[in-house]
C-alpha cells in the first residue's frame, strides 16, 4: 500500500466563503477572484484581519509620489 492510503480525509474547502469573501470583501471581479491562487487568497485574509485602513497622510504621499497623468 502507498502511504496515501493512510492520509485522513481532507476537509472540503469552504467555497462559499471564499467567494463571498473575494467578491464582497475584496470588491473583486469574478475573473479577478477565480485567476488568484488558495495562497494569494488566504494571504489576503490574513492582511485584512485587524489592520486599519492606511491613514490620508499615506494616501496624499502616494498621490503625489505616483500623480495620474
């Protein structure tokens, strides 16, 4: 026997909320959400737990380090 055959099953993923959490959350497109890996999704989660939202003075520097043209 292989040792696949000894692996426990594993837990389906949760698909509902990936979806919800990319297309609700994240405010991506269908197309956007489906061409992101599990890794890049899951590290997205993680960036979004707990972090504020990036203060106006940050957002100004930026504007004025990358102006629209």
């Amino acid at each position: 026997m292989t040792g696949a055959a000894h692996r426990p099953a594993a837990a389906p993923l949760p698909w509902d909320d990936i979806i919800r959490f990319g297309l609700g959350v994240l405010r991506l497109s269908p197309d956007a959400l489906w061409s992101l890996t599990l890794p890049e999704i899951a590290a997205a989660a993680r960036r979004g737990a707990g972090l504020a939202p990036p203060a106006r003075a940050d957002l100004d520097a930026l504007l004025a380090a990358f102006p629209d043209e």
